[in-house]
C-alpha cells in the first residue's frame, strides 16, 4: 500500500514539474518585459498618423509582416483604452517625411489586444530594423519604446549577445522572435506592459 502511494506521489509532483517548465517561458516573458523597456522617440516621429491596421498599401515590394500583441498594466489587467502610435522606414530604409507612409495609430480591442500588417522596416544608419512605438492609456504614463527582430543581420544569429551592436538597444528583451508564416511572411508577437 506504501508503494502505491509514493507512486501517487511521484507522479503527482512530476506532472506538477512538467506543469511548471511548460509555463515557465511565458511567465518569464512577462518578468522580463513588464514593465516595457523605454527608449527613444528619435528624430522622425509626427503627430497625427491615421488610425489603420494595413500598411502594406505604399509598396509592391518588401517583406509582409504581421505584429501583434497585447497591452497590460503591470497587475496584468488588459489596457482596453490604450491607443499606440507607430512609425517605420520603408523596405529601403528611408522615413516618409511628408505624408503618412508606414505610420499608424491603433486602438486596442476589449481585451487589450492589437496587431498591423506592414513590411519589415529597412535598416539605415548603422540602425537595426525597429519599429518605433509611442503608447498612451488614461491611467498610466506615456511610454515610447522600439521593436526589433531577432533576424535582423546585425545581430549575427544572437541577439542575447549582440544586441549591443546597435548603440540604442539598452534592452534585449524588446528584440522579438520572428517566425514564418504559411504565406511569404513573417509573424511577430511583441506584448507591451505599462
């Protein structure tokens, strides 16, 4: 009867375990990130940018690319107000100046979340490829920070390492997985905690 209860036992701790490593990546995104690491506006942010989800309308050419992700508090609660502000360079690196290419405002839905489609910004500059993020909610601080992608080149397959590469990147965590999509894209989840 002892040998199977400590049977009970074991299993019961190692499923408990198998719980725990399987969790520990996705809690461990939000120790790490939350809050968001802030950084810089830079020199070409520009008021007014039109609410949009597709930026894809300006080019025939780059690479597609779908950003999402959430915006919480730092309890975890869903910022279902927060509006985010963002801006790119094209595919050949350059910022639209004078209009509103690759610049978007984005409301959040109910549960905090959002997402865009445009094409992966190209590097200039000695800069990695960013996107640059401006993020407001009523109850909490402005925060300005930027998303970069782990196959950037200038990171040379190691962004933990190298992320110092680019002199403005003081956080790796804002550097995200990029991952292929079933079309001839890519996919990138970059969570913001306020």
């Amino acid at each position: 009867m002892q040998d199977v209860e400590t049977r009970r036992n074991f299993l019961k701790r190692a499923t408990q375990i198998a719980s725990a490593i399987a969790v520990y990546p996705v809690l461990n995104v939000w120790a790490d990130s939350c809050p968001t690491p802030a950084s810089t506006a830079g020199p070409f942010y520009k008021a007014g940018a039109p609410f949009k989800n597709f930026l894809r309308e300006q080019s025939p050419k780059g690479i597609p690319l779908n950003v999402f992700g959430n915006v919480i508090d730092a309890s975890g609660q869903p910022l279902k107000d927060a509006i985010i502000e963002i801006w790119h360079t094209n595919p050949d690196g350059n910022y639209d100046l004078n209009g509103y290419q690759y610049r978007a405002s984005i409301r959040v839905n109910t549960n905090g979340e959002y997402n865009f489609e445009t094409f992966l910004p190209g590097a200039y500059g000695g800069r990695a490829q960013h996107i640059h993020y401006q993020i407001t909610a009523s109850q909490n601080h402005k925060l300005i920070t930027q998303l970069y992608f782990s196959s950037d080149p200038m990171f040379e397959g190691d962004p933990d390492k190298n992320y110092r590469k680019d002199r403005i990147i003081t956080d790796p965590s804002l550097i995200r997985p990029v991952l292929k999509t079933d079309q001839l894209g890519y996919k990138v989840n970059f969570p913001i905690c306020l």
